[in-house]
C-alpha cells in the first residue's frame, strides 16, 4: 500500500482467539485504521475478502489444518485489490521467500503496535501480482 490515504480496513485472520483480540485492538487504536472482520480460518479469507473489502489482511502464518500461505498467494495472483501482512510467533525465515517475492510483508507478532504496524503496511502493494 504505497499510500495510507484514507482508513484502511483491515481482516485480521489468526486461529489464536487471544491474539487475534490483541491485533484487533492493535488495528482499533491505529489512527486511520479500522477493523472491517476477523477470522480464524484460512479458508474463509476468498470470500471474506471479496465480501468485505478490506485493504489489508493480517495473516498468521500457520493455522492447523490449512494452509494460510497457499491462500494469501491465491489473493495475491487473483483476488481483488488487498495488501498481505504476515505475522508469525517465529522468525521471518518462518515464511517462504516466495512470499516476499509477490509483494507480501511481515511483521512477528510481538512487534505489533500502532506504530510497526503503519511502518509494517507503508510499502505493501495492493491488487494482483500479474
């Protein structure tokens, strides 16, 4: 997102109930952010995004039984214009290079708050990869 213009709506997708609630607070309390929906299943991100509208999906990088980075490629390549921000409790060598190659970012989910978050979301693209 090469511009924080206006509020960014944000999906915040994490299995963890307790972190979700805590990115969910974290977006709230971010000047010019707003939280648009929340889930704790990969697999319902296609239509959550399409229903939604959201500008930027947090997205925690492993949830049983899915694979959540499958689908954030999937939103990338086709899915309607939305930033991915990628969180994990491990490192950033916890997430394929690939991932970075098609314009997602990163951010350790200790490291979230108001201020890495908007440093986090500056430089992410929107829309598909072509």
């Amino acid at each position: 997102m090469d511009s924080l213009r206006g509020t960014v709506r944000v999906l915040v997708a994490d299995d963890q109930d307790s972190y979700r609630a805590a990115a969910v607070a974290v977006v709230a309390e971010t000047p010019g952010f707003e939280v648009c929906g929340q889930t704790s299943r990969a697999c319902e991100l296609p239509i959550l995004v399409q229903t939604l509208r959201p500008d930027l999906v947090i997205l925690d990088v492993r949830m049983p039984g899915e694979d959540p980075l499958a689908v954030a490629a999937l939103l990338r390549q086709r899915g309607p214009k939305v930033a991915i921000l990628l969180t994990s409790a491990f490192s950033r060598d916890d997430v394929p290079q690939g991932c970075f190659d098609v314009g997602m970012g990163f951010l350790a989910k200790e490291e979230l708050a108001p201020d890495t978050l908007v440093a986090a979301v500056k430089g992410l693209p929107r829309g598909p990869v072509r």
